[in-house]
C-alpha cells in the first residue's frame, strides 16, 4: 500500500511490519503511519530549500505470512520466505520509477527488521535501511546489507522489550546495536529548525 506518487517520488521509503502484520488488521494503520511519514518527510525537505520537496512517497508492505504467535516469532523461516518478495519488490519499485536517482530507504519493524535484513543481502537497490524494534539481524556487519558506510541505522525506544531481550537468546544472531557499521538513530522527541517537532534524522532521508 502506498501513500504518494510512488513512480515519481525522489525519496521513497519502504517499511515492513512484524509479528501478527496482517492485511486485514494491520493495514489501517500502517497506511496511517505511511500518510504521516510522507508528511513529516515532505515537509522538513521543504524547511531544508529542497525543490520538488513533496516527491516523497512511502509504502506500508504487507506481502508476506507475518508471525502471529511466540511459537513462530522465535524462528526465521517466515522471514526466510519472505525475504525473497521483498527483494523483488524493491527491485521492481526501482526498475519501474521515472526518476532517474530515486532513493529507497528501507524501515523494518521488530521481526520485519529481520526480514528486511535478509531481503537486503541478496543485493538490492536501497540507500538506507532503519532497524527498529529489532529482535536480531544476522549479519556480522552492515555492509551484508548493500549500502553506503554511514547509511545503516537502528533505533532502540526506552521500554524496547524485543530489542532489549530477544537478542540475548541468540535465535537472529546479532542485534542492530551489536553489528559493526550500524548507527543508532535517536529516538528522544527534539527541535528541528521552526517549531517543528520531530526526529529529523530519520524523516528526512525518508
């Protein structure tokens, strides 16, 4: 589900959902947080002199078997299963653009953020990738994901029970915050130039 001209946008970012993401309940909401990503985004390219600040575009994917209980939450073979159809779909989003230099920002929320991880070391055409809320990656350091060094972020939220817990068990391998080449996004409420809030960092390269 996409929120904006997603064939014309200059910035799109593309984001993955985890345990019990389903159409049916899930996609309300995530095409909600989608329409003010896009926003937040469109509006700090335009404090930032951006031209055609509003080509911005983000999509809520929803193609994959989510996990819906513990029970499958502490594998990787829905992620395994999935990490091929999200790498055909950023490479499709890519081949099928009419911008010449579209920049593709992965997000990946808790398991999503392992299912993105897998997607991007099969090589694929993003430029950044966010972690979130993340369980474990398996990677040994960001460069398996195929992007520019200083363009693989996570972020961490104070009461982050899956970040904070689930690597320890060691089922994903490492935790964003544990691979070398990763940087933290923060994720503390801060001023950005005028009185908008928000944090600038991720939005913008969104």
């Amino acid at each position: 589900m996409g929120v904006g001209d997603v064939d014309n946008a200059e910035r799109v970012g593309v984001t993955m959902g985890g345990l019990n993401t389903r159409v049916s309940s899930s996609v309300g909401d995530m095409v909600k947080e989608a329409g003010i990503q896009r926003a937040k985004a469109a509006e700090l390219r335009e404090r930032a002199g951006w031209p055609n600040y509003d080509a911005v575009a983000s999509i809520a994917w929803l193609g994959y078997d989510a996990p819906d209980g513990l029970k499958d939450v502490m594998h990787d073979w829905s992620a395994r299963d999935a990490a091929g159809p999200l790498n055909r779909f950023d490479k499709g989003l890519a081949a099928t653009t009419n911008v010449s230099d579209q920049h593709i920002t992965a997000f990946g929320h808790s398991y999503g953020s392992l299912v993105t991880s897998l997607a991007l070391q099969q090589g694929a055409p993003v430029s950044d990738v966010v972690l979130y809320g993340s369980p474990g990656t398996e990677l040994t350091h960001a460069s398996q994901l195929g992007v520019e060094p200083g363009h693989a972020f996570y972020m961490i939220g104070v009461n982050d029970h899956v970040a904070n817990t689930i690597p320890e068990f060691g089922a994903f391998g490492s935790a964003p915050q544990d691979v070398p080449g990763m940087t933290q996004l923060s994720v503390n409420t801060g001023l950005a130039p005028g009185p908008l809030l928000g944090d600038g960092q991720l939005h913008e390269r969104a």
